[in-house]
C-alpha cells in the first residue's frame, strides 16, 4: 500500500518557540488518523501544516508522492473542515458548494453534477438555497463537510470539527463521519482533544505531546498498551490508577508499601529489578472481591460510589492513602468505609520505569 | 449580542422623579446650547438685511425670502469671481470622490493584507503607519508642498486628491485591520483551500462581509475632506479652491457691508453635505463602529 501522506523530519518553530519537533508521519492510503492530545500540543498546527496554511521551517511534506511542502493549500488535493465551520455567511449552502470549483475553473454542468452527489451523500438537499445562517449546528457542519466532498480530494482535514456541536449532535456526526469513510475510502486526518472520538474513529492515533508524537497505534493498543506514562493518563476515563513502587525479586514481583504483587503473566520486556517504577491499571481491570489472595489482591476500603447508568465507578482508598478508582457492574452497590480486596490483572497492566517514564 | 427574552436595564421609575426632572432639564440645556446657532443662523439666512438691522435675532423673519441664498450659492464675490459658492461646491465634489474612493480602496486593500497576509515586518509597518497619525499636519506642510511641486501636480485637485489619500491612510488602515480581524480566520483559511487567491478573498469573501466598515470609513472620509480647510487652502489655487476655502472668503471679505443672511446660508449650504451623509447612514454608522471595536 502507497502512503497517502508522508511528514519527514518537519519542524516548526514561531519565533524562539519550537512547536513541532522534527515530525515523522505516515499515513496509508484510505487511513483514518487521529491527532489526539491535550491544548497547545501541536495538532492543529500539523494539521494547518499539512494543509498549506503555515509555512513549515524545515522539513518535507508529500501528499499522493507529491512534494508539497511549498505547494498552496488549493494544489495539495486536500479537503479541510474548520471547527467554526467557517461557511461563508454571504453564499447559500450551493454558493459555499462551488466557490472552489468556480476557482479551478470548472465548468457548470460538472459543478452541478458534484454538488448533487455531495448534497445527497450528506442528505443536505433541501438546503441547497439556503444562507449558513437559516441553517442548525449540525446542517452547517455538514454543509462544511460537503465543501471537502465536492473538490474530490485525497485526504480530508478535520480540524476539531465536532467541538461546536452539543453532545448529542456529536455522537451523531460522529457516526456519519465513520460511515462516510467507510463509503469513500478517502485518507483523513481528524484533530481533536476529544478522545472518545478518537478511540472511536481512528485506524490510528498519534497522541501528541509538546510538538511530539508520543505514541502512533491503533486506538486498542494505545488503550491496552500506553507506550508511556503520558498517553497511560491521558487516554481512559477516570485514567488510569498509578502505584508508584519497585520491581523487586529479579522483576517477578511489584512491591509498594506493604503490598507485593505477583507479575507473573505481564506483557511486555523484561521487568528486570528496579527501584523506581510505576504499575498502571484501569479501572476495569480491577475487580473487587471480600477475601484476600496474597500476590494478587491489595486491600482497600470504600470511599465513594457513582453509579454511571451501565456500570458505577468505586472510589477506593489503599494502603498508605492511595486513591484508586474501579469500574463495577451497576447491581453492586458500596457501602462507604467497606473494607474490600482488589483484584489485579495483571496481565492488563502496564509498568513504567520512573525515570525514563516508558513502558517496560 | 443582546439578549432580547430576558428584562434589561434598571427597575423602572415613576416619571416625574427628582432624577427625571434634573436629567431631562440638564438634557433639554445642553440641547438648546446647540440647536441656538442653527436657529439663528436659519433665520437670519431668511430675513432680508433691513429686518436684520433690528438686532432681533432670534425672531423669526416677518417677511421670508431665499434671495440670501441664491446669493450665497451663485452670485456672492470673492476677489473677482461673483459665481457664489457653487464653483467651491463643484471643486470639493471634484476633490472628494476620488480622494474617497482611492484612499478607502487603498487602506482596505492595507488592512486586509495586515491582517491576513502578513509578511515580514507588517508589524513594524503598521507601527509607523499609525505612528503617521499623531504628527500633527502643520509639521508635514510644507514638505508635501515640495513633493507636489516636484510631481507637478502642486495647484491642481490631483494635488489635493493625493493630501487626502494618504493623511487618511492611518486612520482608516486602523479601522479597517481591526475590522478584518475580528472576522473569523477559519473563513480565510478555507477560502484558501477553495483555491481562491489574494484578490478573490478580498472581494468575494471580504468586502461582502464589510459592509458596516465601508460605510464608517465612507463618512469618516466624506466629512473629514469635506470640512477640511487647511489643505484646500495650502495646496490649491482660486479657481480650484474647495467650498469650505471660499466660504471663508465670503465671509470675510471686508468690501462692502457685511451681509449677513448671505453668509450665514452660504455657511449652511457648506455645511449640507456632511449633515446629509449623516442622517442617510447614521444607523449603519453606529453598528460599524461598534463591530469595528469588538477586536483589536
């Protein structure tokens, strides 16, 4: 399969500030990534980037094999979507359709020929003679999203374009942007600092970071396996619970405080011993239990109850004040200052070292 | 944006309150401070020389007659032209509507590209740029009077034309920079991706969006050169003198006895032109200086 996009080494600075270090990025054909990360981490400014709104400081960006780094955004085949929708407020949603066509000088018959498919791709038909303004959050998303559809392009550039949108609407176009890929196979690149749609979305997800990839995966092996001890507490919600111990007996147990816990079964490198290190464990990979297993359980009492609807979420506190959260079948209530045990998978754990924060 | 559901402003108070009355009092003063001149000046451009002589100036005329203002508009002397006021008036239309539409179109062209396109230095640019606009007129007289003559358009409405320009650009550039980026950028950017260039966001994305600013920076532009005086008076001759240049000359000329009415309608028709433009726009006026000052 030929890459869709290829970053090499693109870097970025605004004035004495470094906002993209070095990049690496590779994105296959008909791949849906996701740019996932906290504010100010760089992913829009990718984004804006690779579609030619920034002019980069070093390095090389190809779209299709084409170099394109110093190509206007109009030449780069790209289709981009704003957070604001940006539609403009003086064209009717057919106006808005066919502004960039009208640019490249197509002519009209094939203009009304893409604007039909497009509006019956996206259901916005009956608001072709509209202006933006007559129109509801979602109709202008989608009116934002057929101005990409119309240009044909190869990749489509999403920046936030869910963020307006009320939860509801978002879960909707959430589906419909999921279901359009699958209809046109087109590459996207999708920024948000939303990471349900990210787990949702994404063949990939780079998690980023300070101008940096952290971690480029797929959304199952990012969630499972957290290369670092940033994407382990920044993907999952509540995050993940981190004990701060060491590896003690040549690695095949994890001490902290009083508790020792057998590793036996993890996955991942040798554990070796160290005297820093940090074990992660969602909260659904625990589970609470009366009796205790040595090696296998920590001891805990009940702090707080939520239930959630589905499931509920148990605010424990463990030995030496750690606040632990585990997620429970709904049927289970807690009672508050129960004494309880937690048991671990370990086999679902993650282990940090401590200096270097990387998974072992 | 205002909300209109819910209630605004202060509890309502009964009408004839203490307050009203000191508020309204104050406010009725302070109007009839500045309706009194235009009273007078009305009447007095109606009533014939004899009336006038009766000292009673705030009376209205016993017998009404618009002969002062034909006077004013087509027959008064200054030196020795006796076209009245009407040469000034077709010399400052001369002179305003290219000095508006030039300097307009250059300072939005200005503020687009400050805003949108920024180059190396826009900053700096922009600094001195506004920094024009704190130099008072007087210090760059005589310097634009050499550059014009070396232009050989020192004298003629061109000259003229070319002051206004660019004494408006400060002012206008600011109005029109701030304007432009209180639009939002995700619109420029996606007009970008569909291809269109830096003429074709201007005028297809930006001008229709500016509406607002246009017509402030038109009123600005209109009465500031209508009104101007020092530059007319500097930077051209008798025959191409503006209507404000020669109002004064009318009114100052010490041959003969002071006509009064006729000055005060040949002051009235000068001052038609940016009383007009007012109230056709005022509305339009008000909400583009206020979108203007959302952002900065």
């Amino acid at each position: 399969m030929t890459n869709s996009i290829e970053v090499k080494d693109l870097t970025l600075n605004f004035g004495a500030v470094s906002v993209l270090k070095k990049m690496n990025l590779d994105v296959a054909e008909g791949e849906f990534i996701v740019l996932l990360g906290p504010s100010g981490c760089g992913k829009s400014t990718l984004l804006n980037c690779l579609a030619g709104l920034l002019d980069i400081t070093d390095g090389q960006i190809f779209i299709k094999g084409k170099n394109v780094t110093w190509a206007e955004p109009s030449d780069r085949g790209i289709g981009m979507v704003f957070q604001s929708y940006a539609l403009y407020p003086q064209m009717t949603v057919r106006g808005n359709l066919s502004f960039g066509l009208k640019n490249a000088k197509m002519p009209q018959p094939e203009i009304d020929k893409r604007i039909a498919r497009a509006a019956e791709i996206l259901q916005i038909e009956p608001l072709l003679d509209r202006k933006p303004a007559a129109l509801s959050g979602g109709q202008r998303q989608r009116v934002a999203i057929g101005r990409a559809l119309v240009r044909d392009v190869d990749v489509f550039l999403f920046d936030e374009p869910l963020s307006n949108l009320d939860a509801k609407l978002r879960s909707e176009l959430r589906v419909e942007i999921k279901r359009l890929h699958n209809k046109l196979n087109n590459t996207m690149v999708y920024v948000t600092h939303d990471q349900i749609e990210a787990l949702t979305l994404a063949d990939r997800i780079a998690v980023m970071r300070g101008g940096i990839i952290q971690q480029l995966a797929a959304p199952q092996e990012i969630y499972n396996r957290p290369s670092n001890l940033f994407v382990a507490g920044f993907i999952g919600s509540p995050s993940m619970n981190f004990l701060h111990g060491a590896t003690v007996e040549s690695g095949r147990a994890f001490q902290f405080g009083s508790v020792k816990l057998d590793l036996t079964g993890y996955e991942g490198g040798a554990i070796l011993e160290r005297s820093k290190a940090i074990l992660g464990l969602r909260p659904e990979h625990l589970t609470i239990q009366d009796h205790e297993e040595p090696g296998k359980t920590i001891a805990a009492t009940v702090e707080i109850d939520e239930p959630m609807g589905a499931d509920s979420l148990v605010w424990l506190e463990a030995d030496g004040g750690l606040q632990m959260s585990v997620r429970v079948p709904v049927e289970r209530r807690m009672a508050r200052g129960t004494p309880v045990h937690l048991k671990v998978d370990i086999s679902k754990a993650s282990i940090f070292d401590s200096g270097t924060e990387q998974r072992i | 944006m205002v909300d209109a559901t819910n209630p605004r402003g202060a509890k309502p108070k009964p009408r004839f309150s203490g307050r009203n009355i000191m508020l309204y009092g104050t406010l009725i003063v302070i109007c009839m401070y500045y309706i009194l001149p235009l009273w007078v000046m009305v009447m007095t451009s109606t009533k014939g020389m004899p009336e006038i002589r009766l000292g009673n100036i705030f009376s209205p005329p016993v017998e009404i007659t618009f002969q002062p203002w034909v006077k004013a508009w087509a027959e008064a002397c200054t030196g020795l032209n006796c076209d009245g006021l009407s040469r000034g008036f077709f010399n400052s239309v001369r002179i305003l509507i290219p000095s508006v539409i030039l300097s307009i179109a250059v300072a939005s062209v200005n503020g687009y590209a400050l805003v949108n396109w920024r180059f190396k230095g826009s900053d700096i640019f922009f600094t001195i740029l506004i920094f024009g606009s704190f130099i008072p007129y007087q210090v760059m007289l005589y310097p634009m009077v050499i550059i014009l003559r070396e232009l050989g358009i020192y004298g003629t409405l061109w000259g003229l034309v070319l002051v206004h320009t660019i004494f408006g650009m400060p002012i206008l550039t600011l109005l029109f920079r701030n304007y432009f980026s209180s639009l939002p950028e995700e619109l420029f950017k996606a007009a970008r991706v569909d291809g269109a260039g830096f003429w074709g966001i201007f005028f297809k994305i930006m001008v229709p969006m500016s509406l607002p600013i246009f017509v402030v920076a038109l009123i600005l532009q209109v009465t500031g050169i209508w009104n101007d005086f020092l530059f007319g008076v500097v930077f051209t001759k008798p025959d191409t003198y503006p209507m404000t240049v020669q109002l004064n000359n009318i009114v100052n000329s010490v041959q003969g006895i002071k006509e009064y009415n006729v000055n005060m309608a040949a002051t009235l028709l000068t001052g038609l032109v940016p009383l007009v433009i007012y109230f056709i726009s005022g509305k339009l006026f008000v909400r583009g200086i206020a979108a203007g000052a959302v952002k900065g």
